[in-house]
C-alpha cells in the first residue's frame, strides 16, 4: 500500500494560477465554466484501447519542448476539418439578406466567431461546411450580398500587428467560403464595412495609420484600389463607418474627425474616384450609421437619440432626433422617404421605429423587457427585414433568445425573435474504433444545452451530427471499445457538479442509449474500456472523494475503488483486461493505481519519485504508458513506464509551453507513436499546441492552425490522429 498521507489539493495553487493567467483571457464563459469543472475538479484522462486509442475530454497535461527531435521521412501536417456548425456566438457584428430566403451573418465570440448561413429568410442558420473561422480577436465588421448566393465580408484583427485584413467571399450563400485576393493593407488595420451598390463594383474601409482610405473595387471584390481623399482632408478623418449608395454612382460615408470626434460625411457623385466633404449641422456627433434610397432619402446615427436626415441624396443634412429614450443601432432606407431603425430603449429593451417622410416624425415599436438591443438590419424588401439582437445585459442569465436575430415581415410594426443558433462550446473527447471511423464529443449551446456526438466514417474527413443528448448538457469523453460499441460519459444541462450519464451504442452510432448514474456520483470524466463487454469511469462524490466506477456495457456502474483522502484521479486508461491504470495528485506526489483483472480490483503503487501530478494517460501496450506532467518547477515533460506503473521516467518536450493547465490529452499509436496536444499558456492570445514523438523517446513540436485556440482530446490509429477541442475544432494527421 502506498504511504499517502493527507496534504493539501496541489489544485488550489494550480486553479488560482490559471484564473489569472493572461493567456487564458480569451475563454468564454461557457468555456470556461467546462474548463473549471474539468481542470479543477478533478479532470483528466485520456484512454487507449489496443491499435486504436482513444483520447477522451480533460484538462490539465503538460506540453513543451524535446531535447533531440527523431528524423521523420516527411513533415505531419495538421489538417483543418469542420463539423458544420459554428461555435457558440457571443453575439453578432453584421448580417446581410441577399433575398427574402438567403441571408448570411457573422457571430462574434471571445475565442472563435464564425460565419453563418441562413435559407429560411434568418429563421434558422446553420455554420459553414468549410468555414472561414475567425482567429481569436478577429471581426467580421462588413458584410454584403450581392445576390441571394453571392457575398462578400471583410475580416480584421487591429490587436495582432502581424494579421493583414483581408476579404472572403461565398458563391453558395454561406455554405463555404474562399479567399479573395485582398487589398495591400497593413497589419493591424481594420477594414470597416462592406457595399456594393450595383453589380460588380464594391467600397470598403481601411481604417487605420496614418489615414482613412476608401477602396474601391470594379470586379467583384477580386482588384481593389486606394480613392485619394488627400484633397478633403482625410487626415482630420478619425473614422469611417458604414457606407451607404442611393445610386451605382452617389454614395456617402460616416464617421468622425480628429477635432472633437464630430460627425463626418464624405460623399461621392461619380461611382467613388473623387469624394468631398459635406457640411453637418453645428456639434453633430460622430456618426456609425447610414442608409439612403433612390429617391434621395438618407438617414445617419451615431448611437445616440440623435439622427442627421437629408433629402438630397446626403447633399445637406439636418438635425432630427429619434423618439424619446430610443438610440439608434442600424437603419435601412427603402423608398418614397421610408426609412426604419432598430436600437434599444431604456432599460436595454429592444426598439425599432419607422418614418413615412424622412424622419420628420417617427412611430416607435417597443420589444418586451429584457429582450436585448436590436443592432444591425438588413433589408430584403421594404416589408422584410432582419436584425441582429444583442444580449441584454441587465438580467442574470440572460434570456433564452436575448441574443440572435429579430425579424420583421411588415416593415418593423411587429417583430418575431429568433434564438441564436445552437453552437458548439467545446468538442472535448475522440475515440476511432477503425482508421476510417471516429466520434467525437462535447458540448452545444443556444436553443437548448445538450451532449453532441459528430461521426466521420472518412478518415475524419468529413463529420455528421450523430446525436444530441438534451438531458445532459456536456460529453466529456469517449471510448470504443469494438467497432459496433462506443461510450460517453456526461453531465447534468447546467455544467454543474451534478448526476452524470452514461450513453452507449452498440450499432455503430446508429442509436445511442442512456443511463444516469446516480447522485451518489457527482462527476465523471474520464473513461476507458479494458474488454468489449467492460468500461471503467472515474469521477467524485458532492465531497470531492475520488471513485472508480466500472460496469458491463448496458448495466448500472459499481464502485470498485474509493480513493483515500485527498488522492485525486486525473487520467485513466487500459490496454486490453491484463492492464488498467489510473494516475493523479497524492499527498507525496503523483497517484497511481492498478488493476490487472479487467479493472475488478485496484492496487495502490508507490508515488513516482520527481513528479507531483500526473494528467491524461495512454497505454499503448500492456507495460508501456505516457502521461503529462503538471510540476510547477518544471512541467514540460512526459512521464513514461514500461514495467506497467511501477517505475516511471521523464521525458522532456520541447515547447516553451509553462503549463498544460487548461486543457490537453494524449493518444498513442504504438510503443514509439505518440501526440500530446493542449494550450500553449505561454501565448497571451493562447493557440493550440501539439507534441509528438516518434521513437518513444524524443518530442517535436508541430504547427496547427492559427484559428484553433486550444485542444482537448486526441485519438491514434495505425494510420491516423485526429484531434479535437475548443469551438468544435478538428484536426487530422496521417500517422
């Protein structure tokens, strides 16, 4: 028996450590609340079953650097693949109707926005099969449909110095997206909006040092070249925001100046090669937003009660004002001096009002209490409209459909919400009962909350929803252990401490089945399956004790270990019924258990000398396992035994990575074959992280997209990794 006495949860240190971590600044709240209950209560653990190994969920592996990288006849390439859904929007920043029916938005998030398409005139929406995922800190900030299938969007990143903007477009109204050749703009500035008035020729924003510069482009979006705006003073312009055209040859711009943030208008009479200020009534506010239509009708605002309105096609201005307590969030001008605009109302509820005569009196419509601000609009008729709607931020949670879109079939008199769309949190566990066939797990949210199982039967190529499993509201890992059985173990709807579930198949994912385990348990995270008919999980009880659960496929979990006091479980995994481990934080150092007997009965080892935790756990044979370390003196190393857990020794990987705190796993092929992905918590922006190995022994660093922010769960086959993690992200490896 081990001597593991009581001490105190190395945890505690690691936690508080990670909430204040810069790098994780960019963790949403939902994220971040799986992140916490993962992490720090007790999570961990990847599993591995024979030839394919399967990494579940968890939090907390080590990364980082290797002494002497092994020669590989070729470079491993990561490949970016999509599940057809978007991640979870923390709101949107543009959306544009090409027709009744087809319209696209852009969601915006702390980690990963991305954009959406919508056929059911904004009533459902659905993210791209390839999207054009949006790296942490990026916006789409313009947005415009040519047509019903064509668009354009500009995406910006002003806080990464080493990001150029750049501009995409769909064919397929959203369905995908490529990249167009973007204008020279500098790293780090921002295009803002996008129009294109009439056929091919389209107008942008660059906004940034040392001045404001509208571009032009007459094809489409594919050339685009510099307007001179030298002669009106373009230096005393601090901003330009949107850009409205009443004809293919009068457009006009808002913004600001570089006096006293005022209101600036730009407008031009001759398709944009030469532009000229217009004069604004006295002490007019910075301007966001414009429309006009073709009988010359313009209206502006700049986010306040206040509105600039012409008649001469944006010639002249005059000061009106919105109704009373209303500011004005978007607009869209129709004809004949209709116009509508969406805003807020105090307190934070939704509004909209309408003009017959260009503003000189307004009708206002009111959205229920707490419905959040309508921000954005987008037109297809002068009936048919949709805008976006913000959060609203006054009430705790926030309501179910407080953030999505409104829509309008009668011109603004009366508005129908629709809920954001479901979006995926966090795809958390992968297992690959074959080369060919993968699933993978996690979390949604928007409608409703509920467990998602995504199934490739292409080498991870392409992936399907499977199933949802509404009553738990996070899958946190999963195992199969044939080609016709697969398990996943979940929590309660809230991502709380709560009842987990089992859910199982035993028809290649055709129909899943599933089974709560108790209120006994209050947490269970990790999982691995030592024979066809036998899975082991590991959780807590509502006091934080450990357990070891283990079950046939289809019948209720029995206890079979209780873990000693203060002794933590963090990572799991078997090789066939002769070798079960489960490794952790003990008071001494690093927890290690052992079963031989298909996980039936537990032995306790002797704590690893040097090692304070171990994290994750993969078992490629039946006396070889590697599991990451978390030591804060040094913690960029790979613990390795090949006596099955009696002795253990380190390897060290080559990242500068400080810590693996807020997410990892690791999977192994073979013996020599392993990878080992997470957050690299030494970026401030935190981008995900792989390691690999090739000879058991030496570890080398790979690249990964710079739109994945960190992952959580990899899975090995013979021939293939596939790795998964936050916002949905996958990637696959050949082997």
């Amino acid at each position: 028996m081990a001597n593991w006495k009581t001490w105190a949860d190395p945890r505690s240190a690691h936690c508080a450590w990670r909430r204040s971590r810069t790098g994780l600044r960019l963790v949403t709240a939902a994220v971040a609340a799986i992140l916490w209950s993962l992490t720090c209560a007790s999570v961990a653990g990847a599993s591995a079953h024979g030839a394919s190994v399967a990494g579940a969920s968890a939090h907390g592996a080590s990364v980082a650097g290797a002494s002497a990288p092994p020669v590989r006849s070729s470079k491993p390439v990561w490949v970016q693949r999509f599940t057809g859904y978007p991640s979870v929007a923390d709101g949107f920043s543009a959306i544009s109707c090409g027709s009744m029916t087809h319209c696209v938005a852009a969601s915006s998030a702390e980690t990963v926005g991305s954009l959406l398409s919508s056929t059911t005139g904004g009533a459902s929406w659905a993210g791209s099969l390839s999207a054009v995922a949006l790296v942490p800190g990026a916006n789409v900030d313009g947005l415009d449909c040519l047509t019903a299938d064509h668009c354009l969007a500009t995406i910006s990143d002003p806080g990464l110095a080493s990001r150029h903007p750049e501009i995409v477009e769909t064919d397929d109204t959203g369905v995908s997206w490529s990249h167009l050749a973007s204008p020279s703009v500098p790293a780090g500035d921002w295009l803002n909006g996008m129009t294109c008035p009439l056929g091919d020729e389209c107008f942008t924003v660059r906004d940034g040092s040392p001045q404001i510069v509208i571009l032009r482009s007459t094809d489409g979006g594919h050339e685009w070249s510099s307007v001179n705006l030298s002669g009106i003073g373009a230096t005393q312009i601090s901003y330009l925001g949107e850009l409205s055209c009443a004809t293919a040859a009068t457009c006009v711009a808002v913004g600001a100046n570089t006096q006293d943030d005022g209101a600036v208008i730009v407008r031009t009479t001759d398709g944009g090669a030469v532009w000229q200020t217009i004069a604004v009534p006295a002490k007019a506010a910075q301007l966001s937003h414009v429309s006009c239509d073709e009988a010359g009708t313009c209206i502006a605002l700049g986010g306040g009660n206040e509105a600039l309105e012409s008649s001469t096609t944006g010639k002249s201005w005059t000061r009106g004002t919105l109704p009373s307590g209303m500011t004005g969030d978007g607009v869209h001008c129709a004809s004949g001096g209709s116009c509508l605009v969406v805003g807020s109302s105090v307190p934070n509820e939704g509004a909209s009002a309408r003009t017959s005569n260009g503003g000189v009196s307004w009708k206002l419509t009111l959205q229920p209490p707490h419905s959040g601000s309508l921000d954005s609009i987008s037109c297809a008729s002068p009936a048919y409209c949709v805008a976006i709607r913000q959060d609203d931020n006054t009430s705790l949670p926030a309501p179910t459909k407080s953030t999505g879109f409104a829509i309008t079939s009668n011109g603004g008199s009366a508005w129908a919400d629709v809920a954001s769309p479901n979006g995926i949190v966090s795809l958390n566990g992968v297992a690959c009962p074959s080369a060919e066939s993968c699933f993978a797990v996690g979390g949604m949210q928007g409608r409703t909350r509920a467990g998602v199982i995504f199934h490739s039967a292409d080498n991870g190529d392409s992936w399907a929803l499977e199933d949802t499993v509404v009553r738990v509201g996070n899958l946190a890992a999963v195992e199969c252990p044939s080609a016709g059985t697969c398990v996943a173990v979940g929590e309660d709807p809230n991502w709380d401490e709560g009842s987990p579930m089992i859910v199982t198949t035993t028809d290649g994912g055709s129909s899943w089945h599933s089974r709560f385990v108790g209120n006994a348990i209050t947490g269970l995270r990790h999982l691995a399956c030592p024979s066809a008919e036998v899975c082991l999980g590991s959780g807590t009880t509502s006091s934080g004790a450990g357990r070891l659960l283990r079950w046939t496929i289809g019948a209720a979990p029995q206890v079979v270990w209780k873990a000693p006091s203060n002794v933590y479980i963090q990572g799991l995994a078997c090789h066939g019924p002769a070798l079960c481990l489960a490794v952790g934080a003990a008071p001494r150092g690093a927890a290690v258990v052992r079963s031989t007997d298909v996980g039936a009965h537990w032995s306790e080892l002797s704590s690893p000398k040097n090692i304070s935790i171990m994290r994750q756990l993969s078992c490629p044979t039946s006396t070889t396992c590697f599991a990451p370390v978390f030591d804060a003196a040094n913690d960029s190393r790979v613990a390795v035994t090949h006596d099955a857990g009696v002795n253990w020794t380190l390897q060290q990987t080559p990242s500068v990575v400080a810590q693996f705190t807020a997410g990892g796993s690791i999977a192994c092929s073979d013996a020599t074959h392993c990878m080992l992905v997470g957050l690299d918590n030494g970026s401030d922006a935190g981008s995900a992280v792989t390691e690999m190995t090739t000879d058991g022994m030496h570890w080398s660093s790979q690249a990964t997209p710079g739109d994945v922010t960190f992952l959580l769960g990899v899975a090995a086959t013979k021939t293939l990794f596939v790795a998964v993690g936050a916002d949905g992200a996958v990637l696959t490896q050949s082997a």
